[in-house]
C-alpha cells in the first residue's frame, strides 16, 4: 500500500533520471499497482504511432459514432485528432485506436512495453479488454514500473520507430511547472471499486506521469494518488495541480 498522510489519502511520488534512470526523488511506497486509467494513453499514443494507425498531432481525424457507446463527458467531442485527444483524454479515441490495433496487436505491444502486470482481458467474464482494460479493470501499474516504462521511452529503448517517439512527444500535453522545468504528462482519473463492484465515489483515484526538461536536463516521473472523500476535482487533475508547483522543491539539489 501506498502511505497515507495526514489527510487521509494515499500518495506517492517518484522522479528518476532520464538518463541513467536513477531515481532521484521518492515518496510513498511506490510499489503499488493501480489501473492507469487516462494515464495508458501515453503508451497507446507510442503504439498508435508506431502502428501508422496515427500519423501526427493533427491526424487523423475521427468522427464519433453514436455506436461506440462514449461516455457522457465524450459527446462533446464529435470530431477528434490525436493532441485533442490527449489534452481532453477523449476515452471513444483510445477505444477506437484498439479496436483499430486489434486484440494480437495489442496484446503484443503491452507485453514488449513490459507495461505493469500486462493483463489486458478486460472485466471478469465480459471479454472486453480491447476497449476496458485500462479502465479500472485488469490492467495495473505501479509508479515504479510507470517510470520505468517512461525511462525506456525517453531512452529510446522501446522496440518502436523513431517516428513513434518523435510523434508521441510532439502529442503529449505541455505544461509549466515551477523552477523553470517544463513538463510533459498525462493524467488518469477513476475511482476504486466497493464489494459491490461498483465505483466508490469516495475513493477517487489520480495518476500524472511523463517527462519534464529544464536547461538540457531530463527527468520522468510518476504520482498516484487514492483519496477517502468525494471531490469535484478529478483525481488526475487533482495530481497534477499539486506536483506541478512542487516539482522544482522535488528535485533541489538533486
């Protein structure tokens, strides 16, 4: 288990460098496996890339149909291009480029990205991991096999094209953090589940992951967050808010 700290919730950060993937800074015990949720889109970026299912920030384009059953929260989102997707974390997109991939593809590239415990069947008995998996259902990850996972990609020791990493890059959302470092990251956000299988709306779940770069310096990085209360805020939003204005105290004199 992650530790809690004084507020109740379940935490940990850890930062490594993209070099020699030393890990520089940790907190919380970092070894604790949680669905990726929006988070995966990191690495389903690489694979859509790498697959020339993707070709670039701005392509293709994708028109939703009412049949891919989206979200609420998605309706909105009627036509879509790789950078929307990742900056609005437009789930039918991800769900579409799976379905595009195709269960042999798939399963292939989680198992050469050596991507958490690589479970990809989906929700007990629904055969739906093709488009589920990654949405608190079979497929975990630690933070410590995030950065890992982000290590390799940064290293260019994925076995994937470089334009693959080129695009990818170019696609993940840019955001300023504190100390001059500017980071490239994904959110993930869920809730756990209760004993009635159902989301625990007091259990929320956030992930932000990627890469941050200052004066030729690189770094990956992982936070997860578990709360115990209700919050408007989703919980990925949540971990980014909060490491962003960290991040340079994080890495001082490190």
């Amino acid at each position: 288990m992650a530790t809690a700290d004084e507020s109740g919730t379940l935490k940990c950060t850890i930062i490594a460098d993209a070099v020699t993937g030393n890990v520089l800074h940790r907190t919380g015990e970092c070894s604790r496996r949680a669905s990726p949720c929006s988070s995966f889109k990191i690495a389903l970026a690489i694979m859509g890339f790498d697959s020339g299912i993707l070709q670039s920030p701005s392509a293709p384009h994708w028109e939703l149909n009412p049949e891919y059953n989206p979200f609420q929260r998605d309706l909105k989102f009627t036509k879509v291009y790789p950078a929307l997707w990742q900056s609005d974390s437009v789930v039918w997109f991800a769900q579409q480029l799976t379905t595009r991939l195709g269960d042999a593809q798939f399963s292939e590239y989680v198992k050469k990205f050596e991507y958490g415990n690589q479970d990809i069947s989906g929700d007990p008995g629904m055969h739906n991991g093709l488009t589920r998996s990654w949405l608190m259902s079979s497929l975990s990850i630690s933070p410590k096999e995030q950065v890992q996972f982000l290590y390799r990609f940064i290293a260019h020791k994925l076995p994937v094209s470089e334009t693959a990493y080129e695009m990818t890059r170019a696609t993940i959302p840019q955001y300023q953090a504190t100390g001059g470092w500017v980071v490239h990251g994904k959110s993930g956000s869920g809730w756990l589940h209760g004993s009635d299988g159902k989301e625990d709306e007091s259990r929320p779940q956030g992930w932000f992951v990627g890469w941050a770069e200052k004066d030729g310096r690189q770094v990956v990085f992982a936070r997860l967050e578990i709360g115990r209360k209700a919050s408007d805020v989703p919980g990925g939003t949540k971990a980014r808010e909060e490491i962003l204005p960290e991040f340079h105290m994080l890495l001082d004199g490190k």
